[in-house]
C-alpha cells in the first residue's frame, strides 16, 4: 500500500484490512479515528514495541480488538494479556492502562451509552 495512512479515505461499502490502515512509527503510539458518532467512537491504534498508555479512566464501556502484535492491558490492577484475534471488554469507570509486549496494533470501540 502507498497511500498515506492518514489521509487515505475509508469508503463505508467494502472490505478493509485494518492492520493496513496505520503504520507503527518508532517510539511512538499513532491513532487513526476511523468513525466518530454522538454514540460511540472507532479508533484504531499502532504502538510501537514497548509505548503504552498510562492509566486512565474512562466514563464509558470499551472494546479493545487485538489486530496485531501483543499487549498488556491492566485493568483494576488485573493484567490482561492480549494477541492477535483477541478481544478485551473494559469496563467504565475503571483504571486501565496498555503496554505494548511487541509492536501491537488495536481497535478501540468505545460505547458512550
């Protein structure tokens, strides 16, 4: 794929290969919003190997889809371990944080309702 991660248009009508729409930047952690409604919100996210995001709360339910690499995911001070294929619900209101074990490549559904 040549087209800029950023400004390549993502059509509603066809097939799309999530992992090819963002690319991992080195030392960093790079989103791509994908869709953003009044309900919810469709993020995607490259960190590159060893990048997290500190802890937080959210006021909302979300979805984390492991669509690439390998993470883990401390939610109320459980960890999580997420691959490839795999899914994660975090709960609202509760203190999350993610840490990339390899380059690793989520969508991030979030539920405002």
């Amino acid at each position: 794929m040549t087209e800029n991660n950023k400004t390549r248009k993502v059509s509603k009508a066809q097939s799309i290969l999530l992992a090819g729409l963002i690319s991992y930047q080195e030392g960093s952690v790079v989103s791509r919003t994908l869709i953003d409604k009044k309900a919810g919100t469709v993020t995607l996210f490259a960190f590159d190997e060893g990048q997290s995001l500190s802890e937080h709360t959210a006021p909302y339910d979300a979805i984390v889809y492991a669509v690439d690499g390998e993470a883990e995911i401390a939610i109320s001070g459980k960890n999580v371990h997420a691959k490839a294929g795999e899914m994660v619900i975090m709960p609202a209101n509760q203190p999350h944080a993610i840490r990339a074990i390899k380059d690793f490549k989520m969508l991030l559904i979030m539920i405002r309702s």
